[in-house]
C-alpha cells in the first residue's frame, strides 16, 4: 500500500462510505470494451483523476501522450489523497465519473465490491506482457476470477541497508538478513559501533508506515493478521506466532536501545532522515524515502533485500496505484489507450525517476539494472508482494486509533504483548463484521 512516498493516507468512514457506493451492475452502464477499435481509434477529451501524492509523475506522462497523438486530449485533475475515496464515491452517486481513475491500490477493492469499475479481464490479456504485471496489484482489483484495474506503479516496502556500516561491524549483508534473529544480532552489532550509529530505525507513531513496513515480517512466515474471503472475514491476530515473534522482535529493538530514541514519537514526517544522515544500518521503507534528495554517495553504498520472517522466507508490501476505468465513463475507449502509453516500456522505465518502481519485470533490462539498482529486488520478485484484500484497511492499519497501531504501540513501548494482541483480535473483528455487514 502507499499513498504519498513520505506520508501516509488517513481516511475516516471507510464502512460508511463503502454503504453509500452503489450496490450493483445496473446503477452505470458498463462500456463495451470489445467494441471494434476499442482503445486504439477513440477521440476527443478523457478525463483521468490522479492522486494529488502521484500527480507530478502522472503530469509528465499526460503531457507526453498528448504530444504523442492528435486525436485525444488527456485532461488530468488531481485529488487529493485523503479525499479522493470520497469524491470519488459522490461521483459515481452523481453519475458523472471520470474516464479514468488512478487510485492507491488498496482502495481498488472498495469500488470493485460495489460493481464500479469495467471488467479489464479480457484487455489485459491481449497484451503481450500480461504475465509481467504486478500479481499483487491486480489481486487487489481480482474477484471471483475477473479483473477490474490494471496496475501502473509500484511503491513497495522494502530493507535497505547502509553497507559502510555492515563492512565496520564486520557483517555480510545477506547472511545478516535471513531472518527476524539475525536481524536483531545484526542491529546490535551495528549499533556497538557506537557514535550515535543505531541498528534500526522505524516510524513508532505512524500508523500506515507501520503497516506498509511491518506486516511483511508476517506474510513471509504465510500467514496474515486478516482470515478469510471479503466478505466472511475475521482477524487473525491472537494465538498467530508470527505476529508474536515480529511484536517481540520490535520490543528488543526498542528495550535494547537499537533504534533512535525519537522513533517513539515519530510519525513519518521526518521518516528516512536519519538514515540519509549515515547514522542507521538498516531501514525498513520504500525506495523514494530513502533516495530523495540523499548524498549520492550514501545511496551508492546502499543496498536491498526483501524483509524477512521470524524463520526465513521474503515478502514486501506491493504497494502502489493501479488504473480503473469507471462504470459509465464517457471515453474508456480513449482511457484504454491512455493506460496502454502508460504501460509501454519507455513510460514503466521511467519511473524511478519520480521515486517509484515499474509494474512490469521485463523492464529490467542490464541498462535499466545499472542505472536503477535499488528497485531490483521487488521488481524482479513480484510473486512475493502482497497486500491484504479486505474492505475496511484503513480503517485497521491506516487511522490512529485503529486496532494496528494500538497494538504495536502497547507491545512494543510497553511490553504487553500479549495484551495488545488479544486486544487487537477484537479490534480486528469489530471493524471487519461491520464493514461486511
């Protein structure tokens, strides 16, 4: 999941809003996508929404397509982030919808459940690189086998790790990485370097970060902290020892004095600073945070790896935003063709440039390797992003008073682990029975 590269989406009412969508096929008509020339002969003006945290890339993308042709015009409208569920909502209530949508994909399945979006199925695979996209994207827009978004950047969770310091406390990198145990020993290590260098570093306070950065120690393990298909979902915290080990994992950090002190406190505005000082060995973030506007050098000394469970095993939170053409837009013939520009190789090779990785593996060619090192590891192992398909994610892992930073806040700062977990298993299945209602 992600909603800007340094600050995370708050959204409030997600259950309420998801009562208000509409409820079934008939409320927009949907457009037909196998009409002949779909998509390659449309004209005149499309309509797209972008989010207000992806509209400086999306500008130079709209801008390119639009010298790129004489028969369409891209008219792009940002929105802001922690509004946009909501305009959007009003909008397909007031049957006037945009041609295209690019949302933050953990929101995708809000709108696919309540019959928003066209059915993409049999457009995405006509292309000759179906089997290249983000599996983690489109699952978020996938139900009952049929695809209803296209995913178009990614912005994914990854380990990042200052090698300079790795070399002085005389560890390898990979071996340091295997899993939650050696991660620890790794951290203590840096930190015995002393001169205010720390192990670790993590947004204590942040809710979203949190989520985007944590939850992945668990899914490499298998499991989830979310049982269940939408719908008929409960938690799956209590008695999960993978969320136990993280928990206990993040407390030794914490007690041991391996992290910054201001972690507790830290709500991702100043999230990556520390690290880009040189003073932290290792950061669980995501490529912008760590890159922008960091010393070249640093970031040359920096490397990734996938985060790992309390035994092994790898994963990462595939964030990033996916494409939905709405029920009743006025030219999803013109917005098909629009995503496909999007998706050529040129525009996907592009991405890092503005912080963001593409959603096609066969853009990592040797040259794009060379040059984009750093986002490698997620794009060439896709089949390890994941992120949950449930309806009322932000109101679990993205508001301040949600169940998730509860949890990890009364486990980690105050060493009630088991508490915390069994409190958050009712959080957990409060807001998922209501959501689901």
């Amino acid at each position: 999941m992600t909603t800007s590269r340094r600050g995370f989406l708050r959204l409030a009412g997600l259950g309420a809003l998801a009562a208000g969508l509409p409820a079934c096929s008939s409320v927009l008509p949907a457009p037909d996508t196998s009409a002949s020339g779909f998509g390659s002969t449309a004209t005149g003006l499309v309509r797209v929404w972008c989010r207000a945290n992806t509209q400086e890339g999306l500008t130079a993308l709209v801008e390119s397509f639009n010298a790129s042709q004489d028969r369409l015009t891209v008219e792009l409208t940002p929105i802001p982030d922690v509004q946009y569920v909501t305009k959007l909502a009003t909008a397909i209530r007031a049957r006037d919808v945009p041609d295209l949508v690019d949302i933050d994909d953990i929101n995708s399945l809000l709108f696919v459940y309540r019959d928003a979006f066209t059915d993409l199925t049999d457009l995405i695979a006509e292309l000759d690189y179906a089997d290249r996209l983000s599996p983690g994207h489109l699952a978020l827009a996938t139900v009952e086998g049929r695809r209803y978004a296209v995913p178009y950047l990614a912005d994914n969770s990854a380990l990042f790790c200052n090698t300079r310091l790795f070399e002085r406390a005389g560890l390898d990198v990979d071996e340091a990485t295997t899993d939650l145990d050696s991660l620890l020993d790794a951290a203590r290590r840096i930190t015995a370097l002393g001169d205010d260098v720390r192990g670790w570093t993590f947004p204590g306070n942040a809710t979203g970060a949190l989520g985007f950065v944590v939850q992945p120690h668990v899914w490499a393990a298998d499991t989830d902290l979310i049982h269940g298909e939408v719908g008929t979902q409960t938690g799956n915290v209590l008695g999960n020892e993978a969320v136990a080990r993280m928990l206990e994992f993040y407390r030794a950090l914490w007690v041991d004095g391996l992290v910054p002190p201001e972690n507790f406190a830290d709500d991702a505005s100043r999230w990556g600073s520390d690290y880009q000082a040189g003073r932290i060995g290792m950061i669980p973030s995501n490529y912008s945070t760590v890159t922008s506007d960091a010393d070249p050098e640093l970031v040359a000394a920096t490397t990734v790896r996938l985060l790992p469970g309390p035994d092994g095993g790898r994963a990462f939170f595939d964030g990033g935003d996916n494409m939905c053409i709405p029920r009743g837009a006025a030219n999803a013939s013109g917005a098909w063709e629009f995503v496909k520009f999007a998706l050529d190789l040129p525009q996907q090779a592009a991405l890092p440039e503005g912080g963001y990785t593409p959603v096609r593996s066969d853009v990592a060619t040797p040259e794009f390797a060379a040059r984009n090192p750093l986002v490698l590891p997620p794009l060439l192992n896709q089949h390890e992003g994941y992120a949950p398909q449930t309806l009322p994610y932000n109101q679990i892992y993205n508001q301040p008073d949600g169940p998730w930073l509860t949890m990890i806040r009364r486990a980690v700062f105050d060493g009630e682990i088991e508490a915390a977990m069994a409190e958050a298993q009712v959080g957990y299945d409060r807001i998922l029975r209501q959501a689901q209602a």
